[in-house]
C-alpha cells in the first residue's frame, strides 16, 4: 500500500508536503516542462513586490562547496504584473500558489495581503521577514521580535480568514524561539524556516567578491543540519505551530529529516536548479521512505524525533542509516 501524503493544516489542504522554496522555480513556469507542477504540495512563488524590480547586479549568484551563494534583489514583476500574468497561470496548470510577499514597511506588507485576498486562487501567503526595515536603518525585520511580529499583524490583519500565513524566519538570530513565538502571536497560522544563511564568497582570478552586491544568501547541502536544528527547536517550543521546513533538502530522506524534526512540509530548493524535477522525485523518495518504515500516513512522522524511542510503533528498515 502507498503512504498517503496528503496534509492539511487548518484551511491549508495539499496532496503532498513537497513545496517549492520561494526563489528557486519563480512563478512555476520554469519547471513545468519537466515536472507537473499539480502534483506537488504548492509553489511558493519568488517574493513579490508592490512595485516592479530589476533586482540586483551581475553577478547574483555564486558556487560554494556543498552550496549556493545568491544575491538577486527581488527581482520581480511588481503585484500588478503577478496578478495579470503569474497567478492566472499557475491556476491554469492546477497549481497551488502559495504567494511570498515582502516589502520595507509593514504597511506594504499589508497591502500586498490585501491585493492577494483580492484574488481567487491564492493557498497561502509566506512573509518574507528577511527584507531590510526602512524604518530601521535596513535591519531585517526577522531579527527583531517586534518588528517581525508588527509585519504578521499588517499581513493576518489584511489577509482573508481563509489564507493561511506563513511567516518565513532567519537562522541569522541568537534565538529563533523568540521570533517564532512573536510571529504566532501576532496571529501568523505557521513559520517557515530557514531562510538563508548569510555568506560571502572571493573569486580568485578577479581577485574581488564573486558576488556584485558583496555578501549574499547560502543555500543548499551546506545549511540544511542548520535548518534541522530550527526546526527542532521551535517545534519543541511551539509544538501547535505549523512548520515548512526547508535548507538544504535534495532527497526524499532529507525531506524525512525535517518532517521528524517537526515540520508539516517541507520546501525544495537549491537542488532544482540542477534538477528541476526534483520535486517529483523527493517525492516518491519520501513515499518509499514511509513505506519502507510501515507509515501509512505522512502526518504521522511529522516531529516523530520528539518523541521517546519506540514511541511511533515502526521499526526502520535495517539500511535507512547507513
């Protein structure tokens, strides 16, 4: 029998716990040629602006061992050009949207929720809380508690009962904890976590960073005992929270990591970028990894690690941790 992956999560209801990771496949297109984009969880679309953007100079992206540095700036339509353009085809194709969002105030914040809310089609909303605050010299709203908590509050205060919002949190923190618990109060229905990892990279030929903006975002292998380690922790302090973990995910049995650390889904990132039916893939890797352990249902393992040993009635196959 195949393990049902179906998950639901308050008004939130999807086939599969595999996602994309907001950045890595923009609005879908890029992957339908070579995954149908219906049969995974959702797409979380490249974060999307009031106003259009041209985003960051060449060069944006670099490779690191075990990993990817990034620097885009936002690039993106603008809500408007999303709305006439990106979402209807994403619904064409029997996809779920799930929308990130950012801006520089929380007031932009709001008013993309309320454009979204606006829309039929929209799944879910992912707050982006790694973008700089203008009223804060450009700190990032998730490093503040406060601030991250004003930027949910815009967006579950603009949003429709009905969409769920994700807040998306950084690993740059002393205490992610504090952060995650001031999204949930403000009223955000789950957290995302992790965001990437601050880095930076130096050519060697040109001698100068690899990157035009200096430093940018680590993503990939590298990060993901990272997210791992987030995850963990707030599912332990907010064990009620829905969590989509992502960092680092390229198997189904990375994907089983995160689910037994406590996520309820989990995003897919990096990876497509070399292998842009990944989704797909870790997909069935995931099923085959419930199977293989007797799990007849995904839910079922989601935080299982927390749990005393024995605990979740299935014993691992005898070559799952070689």
């Amino acid at each position: 029998m195949p393990a049902d992956l179906r998950t639901r999560i308050g008004h939130l209801d999807v086939p599969s716990p595999i996602l994309t990771a907001s950045g890595c496949a923009g609005s879908g297109r890029e992957l339908a040629q070579f995954t149908d984009v219906a049969r995974i969880g959702a797409v979380i679309t490249k974060s999307v602006t009031l106003e259009p953007r041209a985003g960051n100079p060449a060069p944006r992206i670099a490779e690191t061992p075990s990993g990817l540095l990034s620097s885009p700036g936002l690039q993106g339509p603008g809500i408007d050009g999303f709305l006439q353009r990106d979402l209807p085809w994403l619904l064409s194709r029997g996809a779920r949207a799930v929308v990130s969002v950012a801006g520089h105030s929380a007031s932009e914040y709001g008013e993309l929720a309320s454009r979204l809310s606006d829309a039929a089609g929209v799944t879910a909303i992912e707050v982006n809380l790694g973008c700089p605050d203008a009223s804060a010299a450009g700190r990032p709203f998730a490093l503040d508690p406060a601030a991250a908590g004003q930027v949910v509050a815009a967006v579950r205060g603009s949003a429709r009962y009905d969409i769920p919002v994700f807040a998306k949190l950084s690993p740059e923190v002393t205490d992610i904890v504090a952060v995650a618990r001031a999204c949930a109060s403000a009223g955000a229905d789950g957290l995302s976590m992790i965001n990437t990892v601050p880095g930076m990279a130096i050519d060697p030929v040109t001698l100068r960073p690899a990157l035009a903006g200096l430093a940018g975002g680590l993503s990939g292998p590298a990060i993901r005992p990272v997210a791992v380690r987030c995850v963990w922790q707030v599912r332990e302090a907010l064990p009620d929270v829905p969590i989509i973990g992502a960092g680092g995910v390229r198997t189904g049995r990375d994907a089983l990591e995160l689910l037994l650390a406590g996520a309820a889904l989990v995003a897919v990132g990096t990876v497509l970028f070399h292998d842009p039916s990944a989704c797909s893939r870790i997909q069935r890797e995931l099923e085959e990894e419930l199977v293989a352990r007797g799990v007849d249902r995904v839910s079922d393992i989601v935080g299982g690690a927390h749990q005393p040993a024995g605990a979740l009635g299935y014993v691992a196959p005898r070559h799952s941790w070689v």
